[in-house]
C-alpha cells in the first residue's frame, strides 16, 4: 500500500549548481520501506526524511528542525555523511550561492548536503517552513500505514 500527499507552493528557482527549492509542489510518497519525495534529483530529501524516521531520530525530527533548532551531521550509507543545518549568514550557503539575494538573517533557510567517496550531490537550499511541512507529511502518512 502506497500512501501520497502533494501540496502546491512556488515554483523551483535553480542558481548553479545548488537547487533552491523554495516551498513548490511536491509529493510525498511512503510505503513501508522506503520514502520517496518528487523534484529530489539526487534523493536527498528522502534520504534525510528516511534517516529522520529512524528510531534514532523520530521523537527529535521536530526540535532538530525547529526555526532554533541544530539540524543534523550524520552517516547515512557506508562512507556517506549527510548535512542539514540552518544558514545563519551568507558563509553557510553553498559556495555558488555566496552572492545571491537570500536573506539568510531574516528567513530561515536550510542547507541539506551529503558528500562521500565516489558520491556527489547538488546541495538543496530551501525555507524551514517547507521542511518541517515535509517532515510532518512524513509521519502523517506512515502513521496511516502502521508504521512507527
């Protein structure tokens, strides 16, 4: 049984080679293995999402992304670490982004990264608020599905 769940928000903006994904329309799609997010080139918001339904994380997804909230560093694979933090000035943003016009003091923006051996990734850009939607999404529907 496959459960899914989309909801339209403004459209993708992409600036070298991060991926800004202000809120746009995005599906959520769970089944009882795996977690798949659409417009996620290189899965990184389902590799997040599924590391963060982990029992390790699940009762600590909401205060680790929380505006105030730490984000994670952690090891998802063998030799693959994943980032996702809150940029908190410009410096935080991936390198290409440095001079963009994000407001980084005034909005809560995300960065999500993963680098590994022979691993390569676009970094995601994207608002908090699109994130935790996502999460909550998350565990809405592996709720409806039984799964813990």
């Amino acid at each position: 049984m496959l459960l899914s769940f989309s909801k339209t928000l403004h459209p993708r903006i992409e600036i070298s080679e991060a991926t800004i994904l202000y809120s746009f329309m995005r599906t959520v799609v769970v089944d009882a293995e795996n977690i798949c997010i659409s417009n996620d080139p290189d899965n990184l918001l389902s590799d997040l999402l599924t590391l963060l339904s982990s029992d390790y994380y699940a009762n600590q997804a909401e205060d680790l992304f929380a505006p105030d909230g730490e984000g994670i560093d952690d090891i998802i694979y063998l030799d693959i670490n994943i980032y996702a933090y809150r940029a908190r000035q410009k410096e935080d943003l991936p390198e290409c982004m440095y001079y963009s016009s994000i407001d980084v003091i005034n909005s809560q923006i995300w960065v999500i990264s993963a680098v590994g051996l022979c691993y390569e990734a676009n970094p995601i850009v994207m608002l908090g608020e699109e994130l935790r939607y996502l999460l909550l999404e998350v565990k809405k529907l592996r709720s409806k599905l039984g799964i813990t």
